[in-house]
C-alpha cells in the first residue's frame, strides 16, 4: 500500500510538473526579428548556376491560440515580414568568358499558418504549417568590358523586374510566456515558393527573355509577443 501511495504520488508531482502555469489562450500580436538564407535558380536555362542568397528578416504577426484542458495549445497566425535576403552575382566565376551579371532577392512576404504546440510550464514547444506568398525582385545584365573576350554579350544592357511566388512552409518553435502578457521564443521557417515566370529581357537573346526561377529559403527568427 506505501509503495503504491508513493508511486501515485510521484505520478502525481509529474503531472503538475508538465502542467502549464500560463495560459496561451486568447489573442496576441508582437513583431520578430532574424536572418534568412535560400537559394533560387533559372530552371529554363540548363547552363544557369544555383544563386545562393542570405540577409536580413524582420516583420510583425498576430494570431489566436486555443488551449484545452490536456495542455494541447492550436493556434492560427497570420504574419508580414520586410526582407532582405539577396545575392548579387557575375557569371564570370563560372566562366571566365561571361559578361553577365544580376541581382535577385525576396522582399516583403506575407504568411497564414496553423500552429500545434503542448504547455509544458511556462514553455510552449510547437511545430507550424502554412503557405506564404512573397515578392522577389530581379536584376539582369551585361557588360563587354568586364571580360578580355566574349561572343555572348554583342550589347550591353541593364534590366530588372519583380514577381510573386507563393507556396508552402513549415517549421517549428518554442515560446516562453514571461508573465501573463508577455512571451518570447525563437522560431525556424522553411518556405518552398515553387517556380514563378519572370520576363527578363536579353536583347542579345530575346528567345530567352522568359525564365522560370526556382526559389527556397530558411529563416530563424526571435519573436517577442504581447497577449490579451
């Protein structure tokens, strides 16, 4: 019998151990701060090297938590995020004969994703899932004089563009709730926005204006929140 009233009780003091002494329930908005790194590729031109891309992230968000009695927290949260994440390059290092130069980048984006998290004490580890659209910007160009010799650059031009990719993300975090208005946590994002049609005009190549770019990034974040 005592063995069995000091299990029960152990069993017990873990359960409240777990329990939540926060609640993650109702509205809450807060911004976020991080860095974000991808890559992006033109899949209509096989001789196009992968562009690698990293820089700055930041935004606000706001969304809704519901949180039942077995500690199970499912949320929604919606989020704008102003980016700086882009790649200058020159196609001369990957050959020694290539003009070619550009610029290609993700700016703002915008987000909606689901959120399934358990309370442990004041912790709320969790795992996200959603779509998100964002605007990218590109660049393109070419200059005779940056190369001793080239057949592929006859006129010089300079030209840029933007387009909208959207596609899925998923991710997870953990947040910790300071008190009962105030939480902080760190979060990391992957987002895979597909292939969007972008018109860059080549008047060396003007068969070739139409390329499809191929985008993915990562983001890590620190988000700070305030509930209601």
């Amino acid at each position: 019998m005592k063995t069995s009233f000091i299990a029960a009780s152990l069993l017990a003091l873990s359960g409240n151990a777990l329990a939540s002494t926060e609640s993650w329930e109702g509205f809450y908005i807060g911004g976020n701060l991080g860095y974000g790194a991808g890559d992006i590729k033109d899949q209509s031109n096989p001789d196009a090297a992968e562009q690698s891309m990293d820089g700055m992230t930041g935004g606000i968000q706001a969304g809704h938590n519901w949180q039942f009695e077995n500690n199970i927290v499912l949320g929604v949260e919606a989020g704008l995020s102003f980016n700086d994440i882009n790649e200058s390059w020159h196609d001369q290092e990957n050959n020694q004969f290539s003009p070619y130069y550009g610029k290609d980048g993700i700016k703002q984006s915008g987000s909606f994703n689901i959120k399934l998290g358990y309370a442990i004490d004041n912790f709320l580890p969790y795992v996200t899932t959603g779509i998100t659209v964002a605007k990218m910007e590109h660049s393109l160009g070419c200059d005779k004089s940056s190369v001793p010799t080239t057949t592929g650059c006859n006129s010089n031009f300079n030209t840029s563009t933007s387009d909208i990719g959207a596609g899925a993300n998923i991710g997870a975090g953990v947040m910790y709730k300071f008190n009962k208005n105030f939480s902080g946590g760190i979060e990391y994002l992957y987002t895979d926005l597909g292939t969007s049609s972008v018109s860059l005009n080549d008047p060396n190549y003007p068969s070739a204006s139409e390329r499809n770019m191929d985008t993915s990034f990562s983001t890590i974040t620190a988000k700070i929140n305030y509930h209601f």
